[in-house]
C-alpha cells in the first residue's frame, strides 16, 4: 500500500501554539453509571462530545480522526473514573500533553408522584468537563427543573401567589476520592426550591404540590443560597457555582441568581 504524506505532522515555522484544537458536537451513544461503584446502574443515552489537545508552535495540525477513534474503542460503561481513563487513552494516542473536552446528554430520573405514587420520568441535563494532563480535573453540571412559589405576591395578595417552574443547576468540583451520582445531586437541589417537579399528578398529587409550594415560598435569591448552603455543606465537594433561573409567569422577563465558592 502506497504511505501518503502525514501533512499534519509537518513544521510549522509561525511560532504559534495553539491552545485548544479538535473536534465538536461528536454525536455518541453509550451507557453511563451514577457513580463509579460496579454495582451502580447504568443507563443507555446519546450525546455530543467536544474533545480538544494542545497544539505546540512547531506542528502544523493535529490528527483529527483518532479523536473519534479513540471515542468509538471504548466499550466499557462511563462513569467519572472511565472518563479520567478515555481521555488519559486520547492524549497518549495524540501524543499531547494536555487533552479537554465536554460530553453532553440527558440522564433520566424514575420520579413517583407524591401521592398517588405514579411513574414518570423526570429528565436532567447534564454536562461534564473533563481535562487530562499533568493533572486530571472532571466537574460536573447538572440542570432540570423545580418550582418556585414568590413570597412578595402570597404577601401582598388577598388570595393565590404566583409560581412558575425554574430551572436548578449547579458546577461541581468533586475532592478527591470523593464522588456523588447525578441523581443524588440533583436530589440535593431539589430540596432548595418551593416543590419539587413530578411528570405524572394525578388530581391528588396535583393537591398537594400546589398547597406544598404555596407553604414554601421562595425568591430566586432565597433558592440560590439554599442550593448554596447544601453544597457548601457537603464535604465531598470542594468547589461550585449554583444557580437557579425562575421563567416568571406574570412578567415577560426570567429573573435568576448564581453562586460560585471553593473550599479553602
């Protein structure tokens, strides 16, 4: 077989390092774990993986299609372990001292309704940022959906308040040897908003998150430091940014809160 010329791998004399390069929106399906316990369940899903190296000043480009190679030989379930590994695999392959990307898809959550107990499936978003080199560092971000119930308007009104649906997400940065499932994270969250969202309500359950977001007021200012107060509490995790963003439902416009801190 002919060997056609490396283009790539020829000099490049314009002294110019690159700092990231490669691919983006890499569609992949694959099976993902909450936790990297053997015993965790998995759950099949498709995303998008960006995935980048950097690039010295001395080489013109960098080989594009072992990215996705590398990407489609693995076969094991992910998890934040696997990933460290996947991405320990592609810099090796590249032969780049340091390798970033982020996967992107949807995890869904079994919810039953407060009541009656019926199923729904509650689905999340989630985003993972992973980088590989002379450090490893993975932070995870979860994002869906809660309730939130004003206060000023259950203050002032002779009867009722307005509630909207919000959206809860928080970056996390896990110390070492320490991890949480993204369902359990998002569970913690959870318990900063007014109620929680079910997919399935029955007029029962319908009853009683209405009367349980109507107890439990919330700002978008009161659900952000709440979500706060959980994460900054949990030794597990040595740095966040929370954020909830409350889709008004008497104004045109969303209000929204974020927090960022690090253990010191």
């Amino acid at each position: 077989m002919q060997t056609l010329p490396d283009v790539q791998s020829y000099a490049d004399a314009r002294n110019m390092p690159i700092n990231q390069v490669g691919v983006t929106k890499v569609p992949w399906s694959f099976r993902f774990a909450p936790t990297s316990e053997s015993t965790a369940e998995t759950q099949s899903t498709i995303g998008s993986v960006d995935m980048f190296v950097a690039l010295p000043a001395d080489q013109k480009g960098t080989h594009m299609s072992r990215f996705v190679q590398v990407l489609l030989e693995h076969d094991q379930p992910l998890n934040y372990s696997t990933l460290t590994e996947l991405f320990g695999r592609m810099r090796e392959r590249l032969g780049a001292s340091q390798v970033c990307g982020t996967l992107r898809f949807p995890f869904v959550v079994h919810r039953a309704a407060p009541v009656t107990g019926k199923l729904g499936m509650l689905q999340l978003d989630v985003c993972i940022d992973i980088e590989s080199g002379e450090e490893n560092r993975i932070r995870t971000t979860i994002a869906g959906p809660a309730t939130s119930l004003c206060p000023c308007s259950k203050e002032i009104s002779a009867y009722g308040a307005h509630n909207q649906r919000c959206e809860l997400k928080a970056s996390v940065e896990f110390a070492p040897g320490c991890e949480a499932g993204v369902d359990e994270l998002f569970s913690m969250l959870e318990k900063a908003a007014s109620c929680p969202v079910f997919p399935t309500l029955k007029r029962a359950d319908e009853k009683n998150v209405t009367e349980a977001a109507y107890d439990n007021p919330k700002f978008v200012e009161d659900i952000v430091r709440d979500m706060a107060v959980i994460l900054k509490e949990d030794d597990r995790i040595k740095w966040y940014r929370c954020s909830s963003e409350n889709f008004e439902s008497i104004h045109q416009h969303n209000a929204y809160a974020q927090i960022e801190s690090s253990r010191s």
